[in-house]
C-alpha cells in the first residue's frame, strides 16, 4: 500500500507563469507516495483512510527550497577564511585546508550541511566537491535530494576524470531516486580546453549534464578576452560543454556577447549566489539580462566559508535587495519574482522544472511548512513579502522531502545533530594537527 500524508488547513504558495505568487488559504494537501497527489479546499479530500495527518493552521506550505550550487562539506571551514582577499582566501586558507580533508571529515561536514539544510527548508542541493561517495551516502542518510558532481581539475590528470565518470554512474539515480549525478570539472581557468572537451564527452556519453564555476567575475571575463580572445562562455561553448545541459555557477561575468551563445545552448542554468559575493567583494549575476533571455535563475550557496550560512531564505532576501539596489529602483525584482526564482527558477536550473519547484498535483512531495505567527511577522498583511523578507529558519517547522518527513515540529528525523556536532570536532581537532601554520582553532568555551 502506497503510504499517504494529509497537511490540513494550510495557506498554499503557488507560483504563475507572469512570475507572480499567489497564498491560497484553507488548503489540504494529499501527499500519496513521493509526489503531490491532490490540492483542495479544507474538509474535501476524504481523510479517514489517510495514513499519517498534519495540522497545519495558520502554516504557508512552500515547496522545498533548491540550493542550485554548493560545496556542502564546506561547512568545516566557516568562518576560518575572514576579512582576507580572494587569492589569500585560496591560497592560504581553502586550498591548504581542503587538500588535508580525509573522506571521513567530508562525510560529517555533509552530515553537519545537510541538517542545517533541512532545517531552513532546503530540500534539493547540487553539490559540487570531492570524495563525493561520502557526500552522496550522506544524503542517502538525510532523505533529502541531491544533484551529485565531483570536481575535478586538469592538473589531476584524465585517469581522476574517468574516476568522476565511474562516480557519475555508481550513484545515479540512487536512493529512490533522491540522488542524481552530473560531471563537474571546475572551472574554465583551471581545466585546459581538452579536459573540458572530454569532461563533455563523458557527459553525453552517460546522459548526464555538467556543473561547472564560469564567468566568476568581470575580472575573470576580461583577462580571458585578454590572454585568449574568448570569453569563458565561448570557451564553454567552443569546448562542446554547453552541447549538455551545463549548471554555470555564478555567471557575475557573463556579457550581451554571450547571450546568444547560451541561448542556443542545450539547455543552460545559473546559479546565483549574492550573498558570497558581497562577502568576497565579487560582482553580481545579470539577472535581468539572463531573464530577459529566458535563461533560468536559482539561488545557490556556494560553500558556507565564503557564505557562512546555508539559509536561501536569506540568499533570496539579499538577491531582491540587490535588486532593487543596484539600479536604484524599488520596482525591480517584485517579490512573485523572487519567489519564482528561488523555487521555479532552481528546479529549471537542475533541468526538474517539470517535476520540482512548485506545489502542484503530480509534482514530486518535497514541501515546508512554514509558521508565519511569529513576532517578527506581525501583522502579516502580505504573506507573501513575508516569505521573501521576513522568515527566519525556526519559522520552517516541518519538512517533508520525496514525501517523507525529514523534519516535524523542529526535530530532525533522519540525522542525530548532537553526534554531528560531535563527530565534526573530532574531525576539526584531526584537522588541526595535520594542517600547517595552525590555519584551524578548535573553539572550546
Ligand atoms: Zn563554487
């Protein structure tokens, strides 16, 4: 027997076409197996033969929230790498700390991400790392729905590239269907154009998409129109990445120029991740040029040392001021806009807009309840513009992903958060000893 959930008497978001957000209040949402089966007015649905019930009064049911690019494991590093510029935050910081993580660090690192996730409503990730088996079995773990890729880097060599094909095809598709997988060289910059070519090559072969950092900034942009004459998005295109669906995280330097070409490209996604550039002084992705285009927008992360947090709520919160800010107009990016982007614009990102991203009958079951009673609401008379100013992660208080319940009432389901929280400070203890010129200070208060 198929197992089915009722949320009772919710307020449901649902988003538009025209990029407008609607809260539909006195709803009931039937969830039967790992999709969204039925949506009707409270007291409709027949509840007697239901399974499992969920009041949810005075609750807004949102879809889960898609983190469209991080390096989850990151997490490790929070707030080791401060107040320092980009090269020094690389070369002295990440890069030195990264090269020392054992596969069992990256294993409680994603643990430690996935549970913060969960509790801020995140439900999908796309996550883009290394020792990615362990990434991947900590998802299996968290119930939670990732798109998996594993970094690599033209200095490792093709033998390392086929090992992230082989990754590619042991996990895709796995844990009912939770986690699926992609390639992911890094970036232009540090991959020549013949591993580029060949990471594509893999890609079409296993039917899989790519995941890649291009166009970081203008900067990046610039000294590639320099040295070579092509922007990163020609590189992108010339090297046969953008014949796959490609995940370009970040885009800040994407140009009018290359426009055309990601627009016949197979099928492109951004990912936009303001709150890191504004920690790193970077650029801002175009997101009114990329719209215009019709080129899908989702908020991303990026890892939690240049991000701190993993909360999209306030990723989303700070691309609406962005904005607005920018241009100097309070009319930019209204808030059915960035509701949009944040859920339909991150499933189309990941090429699932036809399955994720919006609460709808025969869309996948993955849902937050989110409480809206709180101070800092008060008086709620645009429930909407609450969602994009004013939620704080307590306000998500039950999460469901692939229809099942991750989180109820505040309390995890799937991951012991004390053991966590242990396991990553034996983990950054380890760390410590291993890492040279004691980049990592273990706080015991
Ligand atoms: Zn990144």
């Amino acid at each position: 027997m198929t197992n089915t959930k009722l949320i009772q008497n919710c307020a449901v978001l649902r988003l538009k076409d025209d990029d407008s957000a609607v809260i539909e209040a006195g709803q009931d949402v039937l969830i039967r197996g790992d999709k969204i089966h039925n949506i009707r007015p409270t007291g409709e649905i027949d509840a007697s033969t239901v399974d499992e019930i969920f009041p949810a009064d005075g609750m807004v049911c949102l879809p889960g929230m898609i983190n469209t690019h991080a390096h989850i494991p990151m997490v490790l590093f929070r707030g080791l790498a401060e107040d320092v510029s980009i090269a020094r935050w690389f070369n002295d910081f990440i890069w030195p700390l990264e090269s020392n993580l054992t596969e069992e660090d990256v294993y409680w690192g994603a643990q430690l991400a996935l549970a913060e996730m969960i509790e801020s409503g995140v439900t999908t990730v796309a996550d883009h790392y290394f020792h990615m088996d362990q990434v991947a079995e900590a998802v299996q773990q968290a119930g939670s729905r990732a798109l998996l890729g594993w970094a690599t880097f033209s200095n490792q060599g093709y033998d390392v590239l086929q090992q992230t094909a082989d990754f590619v095809s042991r996990w895709q598709n796995k844990a009912d269907g939770r986690i699926h997988t992609i390639m992911a060289p890094h970036a232009p910059y540090t991959c020549d154009d013949a591993y580029l070519k060949a990471a594509a090559e893999h890609a079409k072969q296993l039917g899989v998409g790519i995941h890649i950092h291009a166009s970081e900034r203008l900067f990046q942009t610039e000294s590639s129109l320099e040295s070579r004459g092509m922007t990163p998005i020609q590189v992108l295109a010339e090297t046969g990445i953008l014949d796959v669906p490609t995940i370009i995280a970040h885009g800040c330097g994407i140009i009018q120029e290359d426009m055309p070409l990601l627009e016949q490209a197979n099928h492109v996604g951004v990912a936009h991740a303001p709150k890191t550039y504004l920690k790193l002084g970077g650029d801002m992705t175009p997101i009114p040029m990329l719209k215009a285009a019709g080129i899908p927008v989702g908020l991303a992360t990026d890892g939690a040392a240049s991000n701190a947090t993993l909360n999209l709520f306030e990723v989303m919160r700070l691309m609406t001021l962005m904005q607005k800010w920018i241009p100097s107009d309070s009319e930019q990016m209204p808030i059915g806009q960035a509701l949009n982007i944040a859920f339909r614009g991150g499933a189309a990102v990941l090429g699932m807009g036809q399955s994720l991203g919006q609460i709808e009958e025969g869309f996948l079951a993955d849902l937050m309840l989110v409480d809206l009673s709180g101070i800092h609401h008060q008086p709620v008379h645009n429930p909407a513009a609450s969602l994009v100013f004013n939620v704080q992660p307590p306000d998500v208080k039950t999460v469901f992903c692939n229809g099942k319940v991750l989180m109820h009432d505040r309390e995890l389901k799937t991951l012991d958060k004390g053991h966590i929280i242990q396991q990553v400070k034996k983990s950054m203890e380890r760390l410590a000893k291993r890492v040279p010129e004691k980049r990592i200070q273990v706080y015991n208060p």
